[in-house]
C-alpha cells in the first residue's frame, strides 16, 4: 500500500505549508467501514484534516479530538489524531451516495448540512481547550478554515479532497493547508488569495502529481522542512474497554451481570469487537466490592 507522506515547508518565511497525500488512509477508513461514496468523502476529508492537525501538536500525550454534528443524512462525523500522525474516525451514517446534480461532484455539503464543527485539544495534565463553529457550507474545507480563522486566529486556505474511483475504491485524497504566519505583509495576503483562485482540487492533483510536483507547480521555489508519515491507526484494547465498563454504575454492571450474558463491545473506530464474559463480570464486581 502507498504511504501517506506529508511535507511541511515554508514559501518565504510568513507562509507555511502543509500537503499531505491520505490516499491509503481513507481507502483503509473506507474498506473499514464499507463507506459508500459520499460518505468516503465526508470522512475521508475530516481523517486527512485532522492527521494533519494531529501533526502540528507538540506534546507526545496531547491529542486532538474534532467533531461535526449536523441535521444531514450524515450526522456525525469523528476523528481523533495525534502527534505521531495516527488518526482514526468515525461516521454516523456510512451509506451516503447523493451527487449534485450540477456539478456531478460528491454532496457533500448538502449530506452534512448544517450544524456545527467542535476541536478540543486535550493537554495531558494542563486541561483541555475547546471551541466549536457553526459549519459554513459542511463541504469540510471551508468549515476547517472558518475555525482557524475564528477560534485561532490563522487565516489560511484549506484545501480538502477525496476522489473515488468508479469501482467506489478512493483513487486519490488529501490536504494543502497553507497559512499566513505571524509577521506576515499585505502581499503574503495578497499571495495566498491568488493562490486560491487558481488552485485546483487537491484530489484532482494528487491523482496526477507527486507531492514535490504540486508544490512546484503552486508554490515555486520553498523549503521544505520535515517529512512526516500518516496512518489509520486505533489504538483500542481489550483492557480499555474494561476500564471504560467499570466507569458504569455498581447498579449497572449488577444489571449486566445479572443478565447472565457475555457482553459484546464493537469499537467505533475500527471495528473489532471485544467479548466479555458474565464470570468475568462477576470478577470484576467482587472486585470493586472489596475495594
Ligand atoms: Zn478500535
């Protein structure tokens, strides 16, 4: 499988950039969860976001969590990105195939709808930070750069794209964020509003181009400074699963325990299902009991 490479450079020293090829992330997010098209695109739009995002913390424990909650035919989108450039996603509705018919491209937007758009930053022990938006046009690009302008302060462009094949595998995905630094002069402004009038989907690019070659083409001369790597990762457990039940009520889990019935946990993000059996319960109850 093709990795998914990300560069980040900077064009003069008050633009940055961040391009990533997500390519065989979402394929794997969409194998995961069969996603029909419009559905790939949706999520595949948040995941390659938010690895992005989840690249830019410094600390090795933060992680960023990002919601979208809306009144579309997909409700909730999720995804959970962290430092080493893992991400993992979930979505309400995986069945979504609505094209506009204009255009011919994915709706998404019109399968979002509106609603809104949450970030929480979790700092390890520091706290959390927390902003949420309302979506603009739930097309996910443009909602991700009205939150860095809101909630952060960055102006940037953010270029969001997932290409499906005909065979509904995903042929192409990825993300240029480019954004202003600060320092940055009227014509850095100026720059970047060019640029966004002539730049083509990123899928459309990232089908046809390497990543060296879409910079070149865009940006000109830049300097790169780091390669990083992405992937779909989930990192959930048999013995996370067990802490988060022990989190119920004592009433609850004498509830479950009572039932006489292994319980059966499916993971949201990846799939796997983690049994437990009602002795173990019982263990488990014995144990808290005690404590
Ligand atoms: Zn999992």
């Amino acid at each position: 499988m093709k990795k998914n490479r990300l560069l980040i450079g900077l064009k003069g020293p008050f633009i940055r950039f961040y391009l990533a090829d997500t390519t065989s992330l979402v394929e794997e997010a969409r194998e995961k969860f069969s996603l029909y098209p419009t559905s790939a695109a949706a999520l595949g739009r948040v995941l390659s976001m938010s690895a992005v995002m989840g690249t830019m913390l410094k600390d090795g424990n933060e992680q960023y969590n990002i919601a979208i909650h809306s009144d579309g035919a997909i409700s909730t989108i999720m995804a959970i990105a962290r430092p080493d450039g893992s991400v993992k996603g979930f979505i309400s509705n995986p069945n979504v195939y609505d094209v506009y018919e204009d255009t011919g491209k994915l709706a998404v937007g019109r399968a979002i709808g509106s609603g809104t758009l949450s970030v929480t930053k979790s700092m390890n022990m520091k706290g959390n930070f927390s902003s949420t938006v309302n979506l603009q046009t739930g097309e996910i690009g443009d909602d991700f750069a009205f939150y860095f302008a809101k909630s952060e302060q960055r102006a940037s462009i953010v270029s969001l794209g997932v290409l499906v094949d005909t065979d509904q595998s995903i042929r192409s995905a990825g993300c240029f964020f480019i954004e202003l630094l600060p320092g940055y002069g009227e014509e850095d402004i100026v720059y970047l509003e060019n640029l966004a009038a002539r730049m083509r989907p990123i899928s459309m690019e990232i089908d046809e181009l390497s990543l060296e070659e879409i910079i070149e083409k865009n940006l000109g001369e830049v300097e790169i400074l780091e390669e990083r790597e992405l992937e779909y990762r989930c990192d959930c457990s048999r013995e996370r699963f067990k802490e988060k039940l022990l989190t119920l009520s004592r009433k609850d889990l004498l509830d479950l325990a009572k039932a006489q019935q292994d319980i059966e946990i499916k993971c949201d993000f990846c799939g796997k299902t983690y049994t437990y059996s009602a002795k173990e319960l019982n263990d488990w109850l014995d144990d808290v009991g005690t404590a």
